[in-house]
C-alpha cells in the first residue's frame, strides 16, 4: 500500500513538473521580442511621446517597457495609447522615435509594435559614419582648393 501511494506522488510530481515547464514555454512565448502584426491589423505607426524600461542593463533595450505613444495609420484616427509590454530589442526606444506598428482598426487601444522590423543599429550607425566621414572630406577638399 505504502508502495502504490509512494509511486502515485511521483506520477503526480512528474506530471507537475511537466505542466509546469509547458507553462513556462507558453508564457515566455507570449513576451517573444519580435511579435506578429495582428490579425486584420492596419500597418501603422507609434510615435513614442515617452518610454521607461525596468531593468534596463546599460540601456540593453531588455525590460519591461512602459510607454505614451500617439498611434496614426490609414484610417486610423491619431489615437494617444499605453504600451506596456516585456521587449528584448537591440535598439532602445527614446521618444520621437516612430516604431512600426500594427494597429486593430476597430479598437486602436489594440496595437503591437513590431520590433523585429527596425533596422539593425549597428548597421545604422556604420553607415551613418560614413556618410559623416564622406561629408567631411568632401567639406575639407572645398577647402584646400
């Protein structure tokens, strides 16, 4: 008897632990860094108005994330709105930034940004510096004619 109900607990605590780890999966599914737009969503955008990121390690753009933005797109009234949602993105949202967003037409309360749509800031950055460099030498070639 002792037996039977030492191998029923263990069943339970295997069955447990399993639930447990597809809960878990489930969840962090949810807060993936790239959402999908919605379904029957308009393509639009976020202007981001102001932005607050919990446990940001050195502005990784990784946290919760808290922000106003003023959400625009066809047929879509400007609609101020709340975001509040886990990001795990390489560029950190700063306000007067416009994030792509898509936005349910019924409902704009309803939106998604889609993070995975944003360009790469490093490749950013590398081509912003040469254009600055390119700008510069051609500035210093006038200059020494």
């Amino acid at each position: 008897m002792l037996a039977a109900l030492w191998t029923i607990g263990l069943i339970v605590a295997f069955v447990g632990m399993f639930a447990l780890i597809v809960f878990a999966a489930r969840a962090s599914g949810k807060r993936r860094a790239h959402p999908k737009p919605l379904a029957g969503g308009v393509r639009g955008s976020a202007q981001v108005v102001s932005v607050r990121i919990s446990n940001n390690q050195a502005n990784s753009g990784t946290g919760l994330c808290w922000m106003d933005v003023v959400l625009t797109g066809p047929g879509i009234a400007a609609t101020a709105a709340k975001y509040v949602a886990e990001i795990n993105t390489p560029t950190v949202p700063r306000p007067g930034m416009t994030l792509p967003a898509s936005i349910n037409p019924s409902n704009p309360q309803k939106f998604v940004i889609l993070w995975g749509e944003l360009p790469d800031p490093t490749k950013v950055g590398e081509a912003r510096a040469q254009q600055i460099a390119s700008e510069l030498r051609a500035r210093d070639g006038e200059q020494h004619i």
